[in-house]
C-alpha cells in the first residue's frame, strides 16, 4: 500500500511509477477531512527493484528537526530537498510545490510528517501530522473499518496572550503549558455549520478546555476522542461533555458525535447529462452550509440548458422538498419525460436568494443511474433508474398574440408580421463540426404553417444535432426538428407539429392563430430601396418595427473561425440595411407587410454579422422552401387516410435521397477581384469587356422577368458606394480588396452590385479544397508563365489554384457565382412506416464543368467534376474515451491545405482519458496501435477489436429510445474489453464446441446450439482454477435446450428440425440446487460419471496447452478481472492541419470504460 495526498487521488484509475515500472493501483481509503488517503497495488508486479517500507513515526515530529523531502519539485524527478520543522502546525521552509505527498524523513530514514503543499508566497511548505494516518494504515491492515467522528465544528489554535484577553484564568493557561510544553495556546471554535451536531450549543469562539473532564489543547486529542466515539466505534456511548470557556465562564455542554463518513458522500446520480449528490462536508465547511441537500457537481446538459449554475444547492423539485439523494431520485422516478417541472435553487455564495427555473426531464442526451463507488475494487457500480411510464399529456390551454393599437405603419406592419415570427431554442449534447454549442435561440420565420416549416439562421442552428423547441407568442411551446440545412448559406428549414396546437388547446379548431408569411411578388431588393425591418423581442415576443433603406447588396467573405466551423461560401447575393438594427432575426417587408427579404444572424467569432437573405422569386432559398411545403402536403394528405392520423413526423421518404433537394456544384471557395487589378495580373481588355457586357444582358434578362427593376426615386448607386466605403456603417464588415488575404480581426467584407451591371470586378479561386490519401498537388512548370499579350486557350489537366481569375464556364462568361451550383429537385416516393428506409450519403461527384481560367498571364481550359452536398441532417459520430470522434467536417476541407487520412477529434471531455493522456481536441487521429484511421469503421476496429459492430451500441438522442439501448449493452461492453486482451476467438470457439460435444455425446449434431449457448458456456468454462462436476451442470441449468435434450432427445430434435429452438435457447430454467441437477443429468446423459470426469480432464488438458500461448498481460487481466486497475493502452498517432505529429498512450480502465463507454450515434 502507498500513501499519498488526497487532493492527489481520484475514483477512477491511477498508475505509480517505481523508476522503471509503471504498476496501476487504486485507492481503498480517503480521509474524509485531512488530506490524505491510501492506495491499493500488486507488489509482484513491480519489476527490477527491491520495494522498500518507510516506518512512520509521527512521535518523532518536533520543532527544529531537520529533514528531507523528495519528490518532483518543477517536474524534477528524484529530487530532494532539505528542511528544518519551524513549528508544529505551522509551515516549513525550503520545500515547495510538486512534492505533494512526499514522506518527510528524519535523520534515521523514518517518516515524521507528509509533505502536504507548498506557499506560494514564501519558501515553504505545510507537513500533515502522521498520527491519524497511522492508525488508518494500522487499521486497514487488520481489514477493520477507520472509523472517524465529528462535531461538524472548525478549530483553530488561539494563543494564550489572546486567550488572557478574554479572561482564561492565569491557572488554567499554567495547566495546559504543563500538559504541552510544545504547544502555545488552546483549541478555539473557528466556525460552526447549521444542522451539525454542535449547532445551537456550541459558540464562535468558545475555547476548549476540556472533554470528559480530561484536558484537551491538541489536535491529535481531539481527533483521537471524536473517532473513539463515533457511530461506527461505539454507537452506545456517542456523547461527550465539553467544557468550554465562555464569557468568563466555565460551561459543560453535552455533545452527540457523528459519522464523518456519512456526510461525505460515495453516491451521485446522473441525470440528462448532468451530475448531483449531497453537499459533502468539505464543501458544507468551505461555505458555512448545512451537509447533505442536493448539490449540483457538473450541469451537464439538463440543469445547464435550463441555465443552474454549477455548484448550484437544489432545495425542491417538482414544488416537492428534497432534503437527500433518496428524495431527489424518488421525486425524478415520478415524473415522464419530456415533462417541464419547476426546480428551486440558490447558490452557496449567495444562499439567501432562491431562483426558480424550468428544466425539462431528460432521457435523449443522457441517463439516469444511480452511481456507488466500491472501495474494495476502485470501481464504480451503476444502478439504472427509470422515470415514470405515464405518457406525457398536453395540458389544455389557449392563448393570442398581442394586439397593438394600429396608430400607423409600424403598428399595422407589427400586428400582421407578428403571427409569423417565433422564438426557436436549440438544445444539443454535445459539439460537433468544430460547433460547441449546447444551447441557442433566435427568431423564427414561418414559411408555411400548413405544414409547419419555419426559416431559420445557422446562429440558431449551429448544427444538425439538436431538439428545438418553438414558442408561439410567448405562451404556446410546440417541439420541433430540423429538416433541411443549406450546405453553403446561412439558413435551414426547420418543422413543428402542427397538430400540436389542437391537442393543447382542446378544440377541433386549433388555438393560435399562427400565419405563413405574405411573400411579395415585387422584384428583388436593390440598394436605395425603402423598406421595413420587423422582428420580436427574444424575452418579450413583443413585435419591433423599423423603417430603414437598403445600403447595397453583393458579396460578402466571412473569415476562418479560430476552429474550423461552417462560414457562408460564395454568396455574392448579401443585402445590407441602413442602420440595420441588430438584435434578432426577422424579415425585411415592405410597406403593406409583404416579405422582401430575410433578415438573418451570420454567426463568426469575432461577432454576429445581420444580413439579408432575398426571398424574390426565383431565388434558391424559396425555391427549396417551396419545394419542402409540396412534400410535406403530400405527407399530409397520406396520413388524413390512415388510421389514427399519426404524426407527420412518423414518416419519412423512401429511395436513398430522404429528401430530393441537392446542390451540384464545383467545390471551391470564390472570391472577386477588381478589374484594375485583373488587368495587372494579364488578363486582356477583351475578356473584361465580354464578361461586362455578360453580366449587363444577364440583369436585363433579370429585369424583363420581372425579377429587378430600376428604382427612379433611389438615389445614384456611387452615392451609396461612396458612403459605404468611407464611413464604414456596418459595425462588422470592411470594404477591402476581396482578392486579397482576410487580416485576422476581420469579419467580413463586401461589395455592391451596380445597376448598370458593372461591378468592377471577375470572380477569382479564393481557395481550393485540400488534398489527402495521398493526392498530389499539381505543381506549376516553367512554361505555364507565358509573355503578356498571348490570348491562347491551353488545355490543362489538374485543378483549381488560389488566385485563378475565372473567366467562363461551360462556354458562358463568368458574371455571377450563382453559375458554379445548381438545385436540383427531385420528387421522391413516400413510404410508410411500416417500409424500409436506408441511409443517404452526404455527398457524391457526378459530371464535370469546363472552365477557362487566367493563371500566370496564361489562359487555361480545365475540365473539374462536379460534387453533389446534401442539406439533409445526417450525423455519424463515435464516442470513445472521452472523445467525440467523427470524420472530417466539410470546413476543414478549405481550412487545411493537405488533410491527414484520420479521423478528427471534435470535442475532449475535461477529466476523460483521452484529455488526461494528451488527445488533442482539433486533431486528426491517423493511426492507433499501428493500423491505418482513415474512417470511422477503421477507428472502431482497432480500438474495439474486428466483432466492433456487435460490442458497440448505436445510439441516436434525436429519438425517443436516446440512451436506453447503451445502458442494456454496459455489461456486455465490459465483457468485450476483457475478451479484447483475453484469449482468441478461435480458441475459445473450439474449446466450447469440444466441452458441448463431451456434455451431450454423439447427439451433439441432432441439435442446433446457438451461438449463445456458447458465449454463456464460455464464460463460465473459461477460468484458471479448472470446473469441478456440479459447476458443468450448474452451467446445464441455464441452457434448457441441453436439460431438455438429456430428458427427451426425440422431443428435442423435432423441435429443431422445426427451427423451434433457437427462440427458447436463451429462457434459464427454473434454479435448483447444482447437487441435484448434476447427478439427474448424469443420471440422463449416461447414468454415470465418465462423461463429467472427461469434460472435466479436456478442460484442464486445454488450460495447460493454453497456459504456453496466455501472455503476462493476460494472465493478470483474469486475476484482477473485477479490479479498476484493468487497462487496456492504446498507442495513438495524431496530426494537426499543419501536419505536425505526435504519439501519445492513451490508458483505458475499467472504471473509465464504465464512465466513458464506447458508442456510435448515427442521425
């Protein structure tokens, strides 16, 4: 055993280092109080040193010993430093952090005291006291229980000079100096916690003068009192009298002792994420708070979305008091999920103010289990706890939007928009495609509400794994889910269920008169247009109104984000306002209400940019909308038939599109460059006049559809540019050279179409995608730089290049970036339920665009395929050790110029193995054990073994079943990690078929075992010791298709020719005693022993050939097969974007496999 520093210590695993070995351990004992605790290792296992004991001799401890401390002062192994014991209680110099429990050793190589901390301050360094630790130690080692009492009171030493100054008796203060020569004062009471047991009997300030008439001034005295009557040492005798001096007085008072260990507590609960237990006692002591009660150790997802704050004190759940864990887990075990319950909470720095919020029952993103540590094998043992089955019932309600006095325009504009905008709310797990966002809100558009499709912004929607929750004029909260996501721009579709609004109002008729929006049928905004900007407020729902003009509308480049996130990509389309108003989202009208535009937050890390998003006619986002509403109707009109008239959430489409929406385009990043500067780069005057005179028929072909019009009352379009330019209104945007390199405080920047059709600028290759598994990049030679003046077209094979002037596409100039992607709309089938759906990729290539382009003064045609981006959510992320894991995000695409073949590590829980040994969150993880990750399925195989698919629970949290399918497999994942470093498949597939070929004769082959009859065979067969007789038939028990073959082999049989078998082969039998089965069996199989005694000589027979091939490692797996120090070390390469590489090993025990299981959610 070893001692060390409790603040050192953790529940889950530990290794120690013994120069060359590192040899795991865990602890078996903590101090509830003092800083200390014991660990737990397997001293054979420690190789290439002779281990030597330290005797602690806590009586040798004494002002001015001189000592010696080793240990790893700033991050020096084996050093050692030199001290002098100053005083007793009282720090020690020359010694100094990183040599937390290190033994402090006299002279004669004995331990005087333990190296607790070191001052930040000055040179020195606090000693615990080894008296109680030695008792621990002595008392473990007999296998008894530390037993340890307490007052729930803080001492402090007060010295004598102050002790006289409150009245201490000359005589009493010469009693103690007689008693303690080596102490200078007596024992005071520092601080007193509400509902202990020296509440409202002892006082702050109280000096001690005796206990149980003895004189006590030292804390080794008290501490040794207090322990000799706690519950758990004498339960009969737990009172001691105190006589304390008290206002110049002498006072007895009688005092109940308690148990420190029950208010330090070894139970938690977890729940929806989120992480309770009772307030410990070094809590309750830092905060002069009552132990016990619910305390809130991590938010997680739960409590956090609906805003506690971590270290929050829960006093009732529910309008129900919680004074205990048992409380809380009864008052959760009572209500559904899904239901929105009231909890009451303050914080223990402000315990005075009680806040209430509104948390909704969890089950998707997390479980609900009850979590008890167990000493003996530093595990913790989780028990699962349910909720109530009672299906959650919408209570009945009604409820209006707010009528506003229509005084003029903005009040009529605000009555008529208001029915159409809504506040959506966002919750998530956890973060993924570099998105670490658990909780978002914002403004919703409703597009159509026939069907429930609303229009939202990606500020709302950071990604596609998420529940919303949509709330109709700050009354009525109906759920929601995410339909479609633009791979490119700044919105998605979003869907509620609109027959939601029937069921809480009770009326055949619906409750809220919610409205589509009015879309207009005027052309598209132009700069100098007047319009409207109406929204509502985020707390209030109250509608805003605000007269504004267009400032232009054009290109817009969104910075890199410091980790790679989605960012709108070629969208020269933006429009901007005015003293645009910020805030929220909403729609630009004009002045009858009708709805120009979308007014959408652009999320970016140095802050939130407001654009407009065209709803014109024609435009890609209507076009989709449109499309969305047509098969949504569709789904509606199948479900009226059905019986029942489920939900249209109950269906989804069938072939491999789920939705038919997708974007064909040519997969780079756009940006545009002046022509002044096209000119210096060699592109010639014929070129720039075709591409204008391009661009002016396109918007005069625009204008004669109907889709712009010129504007005779805006004033001239350089007016606008000019002031765009130089007084910069817009708080996040700069006008900048586009062709240049974004500066790093830079959000964005923007130009303006003309409507002449001269935009001043040619579209350029801002970025190209990055290469990976072992793809070349097309390296320029000498003659791709040509003199200027040579308007030959060459053809040339490769790709894009950053800086490449695009001159036309597919024979058709260059004008728009429009001209790269296109929509394309496919009418899927709808299926029912009850048919089969399979999965979608997100994307494909198909087909191949021709460019001429300018690179280098040498004009080039390229032939580049086309790759097709779903907007339908799709997610595949695994979870392992603490990572999230998922392949690489399409931002990381023009983020990184070569890509490494791994898989990336999105998110790193604090705590968890693989944050603890050095994963990087941002990485790629390119190998592990020496086999290639370029996959999931790859990753999965090397960390889980070949058989991954059936060891490796497939979750989904956007379901109804969430985590309940993972809690069912814990066990089994358990098993698959002692299998993984345990024997082989081969092996143990042999070693079973040949017991069960003994146990049931030649009629082995009339009868069908199934595969689990083996595994169940196997793992109780599979041990070192060998099975005696009784156990083979113990194991007969619980497999009833070889009972049943014993007693009735005919019977049997017919049963198996009828394939009968395999569903009975998993029911056990009814227990009965071993004895009895046995001799009955062997009565059956053979009325005799032979057939046991030779199963019984095969399996020893086995286990000696198998002894020769059984490593070290595995053979102390199976002895510790229940210990927390089983590991399983991965050897994990990663690489950054930058391709720098590093190994780390990443060590997984069982406890945290238990904590951090291995799952794969697949949306």
């Amino acid at each position: 055993m070893l001692l060390q520093m409790l603040h050192l210590l953790a529940n889950l695993q530990l290794t120690v280092e013994f120069v060359w070995n590192l040899v795991p351990a865990w602890p078996v004992w903590r101090d509830p109080v003092h800083d200390f605790g014991i660990l737990r290792f397997d001293k054979s296992k420690v190789r290439f040193m002779d281990l030597v004991e330290v005797p602690l001799s806590p009586e040798e401890a004494r002002v001015g010993l001189a000592v010696k401390v080793s240990g790893s002062d700033a991050g020096e192994k084996l050093a050692v430093l030199s001290g002098i014991i100053a005083r007793i209680d009282r720090p020690a110099a020359n010694t100094s952090g990183g040599s937390s429990g290190s033994p402090v050793i006299n002279i004669d190589g004995r331990a005087v005291a333990l190296n607790a901390g070191g001052s930040t301050q000055a040179a020195s360094s606090f000693f615990l006291p080894l008296e109680r630790v030695k008792r621990a130690l002595d008392l473990i080692r007999q296998g008894k229980k530390v037993p340890r009492g307490t007052l729930q009171v803080e001492f402090s030493q007060k010295q004598y000079d102050e002790c006289r100054r409150l009245g201490l008796p000359m005589e009493m203060e010469s009693d103690f100096r007689s008693k303690s020569p080596d102490l200078n004062g007596i024992l005071a009471v520092k601080n007193i916690l509400p509902r202990g047991q020296a509440h409202n009997k002892l006082l702050v300030g109280d000096l001690i003068i005796k206990i149980n008439g003895n004189l006590v001034n030292h804390f080794v005295e008290l501490a040794e009192i207090l322990d000799s009557h706690s519950p758990e040492a004498n339960p009969e005798t737990s009172n001691i009298v105190m006589t304390v001096f008290r206002d110049r007085k002498m006072i007895d008072v009688e005092v109940t002792v308690g148990s420190l260990h029950s208010v330090s507590p070894s139970r938690y609960v977890e729940i929806g994420g989120s992480i309770v237990h009772e307030l410990s006692y070094q809590m309750a002591r830092s905060y002069l708070h009552y132990c016990g009660g619910i305390f809130v150790a991590d938010t997680g997802h739960m409590l956090g979305v609906a805003g506690l704050p971590s270290q929050a004190f829960i006093t009732s759940v529910a309008h129900k008091r919680v004074q205990n864990l048992d409380d809380f887990i009864a008052v959760m075990s009572s209500v559904p999920i899904g239901k929105k319950i009231p909890l009451r909470y303050y914080t223990l720095t402000k315990k005075k103010v009680e806040i209430v919020k509104i948390i909704v029952v969890e089950s998707l993103w997390g479980r609900f289990r009850l979590a008890t540590r167990d000493d003996d094998t530093g595990l913790w043992t989780y028990t699962n706890l349910q909720y109530s089955s009672e299906k959650l019932k919408a209570l009945p309600s009604d409820a209006s939007f707010l009528k506003i006095p229509n005084r003029n325009t903005y009040s009529e504009l605000g009555n008529k928009v208001m029915p159409s905008l809504c506040l959506v709310e966002y919750h998530s797990p956890f973060g993924i495609d570099g998105a670490n966002v658990k909780w978002a809100d914002g403004v919703g558009i409703l597009y159509d509400s026939s069907v429930g499709l609303v229009l939202v912004d990606r500020a709302t929607i950071p990604t596609v794994l998420g529940t919303l929750i949509l709330t109709f004029a700050n009354n009525i909260i109906v759920p929601g889910r995410i339909v479609y996501v633009h791979p490119m721009w700044n919105f998605a579709f979003i869907q509620y269920d609109v027959s939601f609004f029937r069921s809480v109002s009770g009326k055949e008729n619906g409750i809220l008169p919610v409205q589509s929006i009015e879309l207009s049928s005027k052309p598209g905004l132009q700069a100098g247009d007047e319009c409207f900007l109406v929204t509502i407020n985020a707390i209030t729902h109250i509608p805003r109104v605000h007269a504004t003009s267009v400032k232009g509308r054009g290109y817009f480049l969104f910075a890199d984000s410091k980790a790679p996130k989605f960012r709108t990509m070629n969208w020269d389309d933006a429009i901007t306002l005015n003293k645009g108003p910020g805030g929220e989202s909403g729609v630009i009208t004009d002045e009858s209400g009708r709805v120009r535009a979308a007014w959408l937050i652009n999320p970016s890390d140095s802050g939130n940019s407001f654009l407009g998003l065209s709803l014109e006619k024609g435009s890609q986002v209507r076009r989709i909308g449109d499309y969305l509403v047509n098969i949504f109707t569709e789904k509606k009109k199948i479900q009226s038939v059905l019986e029942g008239a489920p939900s249209p959430f109950d269906f989804e489409l069938n072939e491999k599109e789920a939705i038919g929406c997708k974007l064909r385009l040519v997969d780079v990043e756009l940006s545009e460059t002046y022509l002044w500067k096209a000119r210096e780069l060699g592109l010639s005057e014929h070129w720039i006049n075709t591409i204008k005179s391009s661009r002016a028929k396109f918007l005069e072909d625009l204008e004669a559809r109907g889709q712009i019009s010129q504007n005779e009352e805006s004033k001239p379009l350089d007016v606008f540019e000019v002031q765009d330019l130089d007084k910069r209104e817009h708080s996040n945007a700069v006008a900048e050279d586009s062709s240049s390199e974004m500066k790093s405080d830079d959000s964005l920047s923007y130009q303006f179409h003309s409507d002449s059709g001269d935009k001043y600028t040619i579209l350029t290759v801002r970025r190209t995608t990055a290469t990976q598994h072992g793809d070349t990049e097309d390296i320029d030679s000498d003659d791709d730089f040509t003199e200027e003046g040579d308007d030959t077209v060459y053809e040339k094979r490769g790709g894009f290049k950053e800086g490449d002037l695009l001159l036309s596409i597919d024979g058709v100039p260059v004008t728009h970036m429009s001209q790269f992607f296109e929509l394309e709309l496919k009418q899927p089938r709808l299926r029912l339920p009850s048919e089969s759906a399979s999965n979608s990729g997100t994307t494909s290539t198909s087909g191949e665009k021709e460019i001429v382009l300018l690179r280098n003064s040498r004009y080039l045609k390229l032939r580049v395929p086309t790759i097709v981006l779903s907007g339908e959510p799709s997610v595949d992320v695994v979870h392992w050790g603490g990572a999230v894991i998922q392949n690489p995000h399409r931002a990381l695409w023009f983020f990184c110029k070569h890509l490494p073949a791994g898989v990336y590590v999105s998110l790193l829980y604090t705590g968890s193995p693989a944050q603890r040994d050095g994963v990087s969150a941002c990485w790629f993880i390119v190998e592990v054990d020496g086999k290639k990750t370029p996959t999931l399925e790859a990753f999965l195989e090397a960390v889980e073994g070949p058989d991954w698919q059936s060891n490796v629970p497939v979750v989904n949290p956007l379901s109804q079943d969430g985590w309940d399918d993972l809690s069912a497999k814990e066990k089994e994942q358990i098993e698959v990690s002692r299998n993984a470093i345990g024997r082989g498949e081969s092996r143990r597939r042999s070693r079973r078929s040949s017991v069960i070929s003994v146990l049931v004769g030649s009629r082995r082959d009339s009868i069908d075992v199934s595969d689990q009859i083996l595994d169940e065979a196997d793992v109780k067969l599979e041990r070192p010791d060998g099975v005696d007789p009784n156990e083979l038939f113990d194991i007969l028990e619980h497999n009833p298709a070889i009972m049943e073959l014993a007693q009735e082999p005919e019977e049997v049989v017919e049963k198996a020719e009828d394939q009968n078998v395999a569903g009975e082969l998993h029911k056990p039998v009814q227990e009965g005693d071993p004895e009895e089965v046995g001799a009955a069996a062997a009565n059956e199989l053979g009325g005799d022993e032979d057939v046991l005694v030779n199963a019984e000589n095969m399996i020893e027979n086995m286990d000696d050939e198998e002894d020769e091939f059984v490593s070290d490692e595995e053979r102390e797996f199976d002895e510790d097969v229940n210990k927390a120090t089983i590991t399983k070390s991965f050897s994990v390469r990663l690489m950054s974007g930058e391709q720098v590489s590093k190994v780390v090993t990443v060590d997984i025990c069982m406890a945290s496999k238990n904590y951090f299981p291995t799952w794969r959610c697949k949306v």
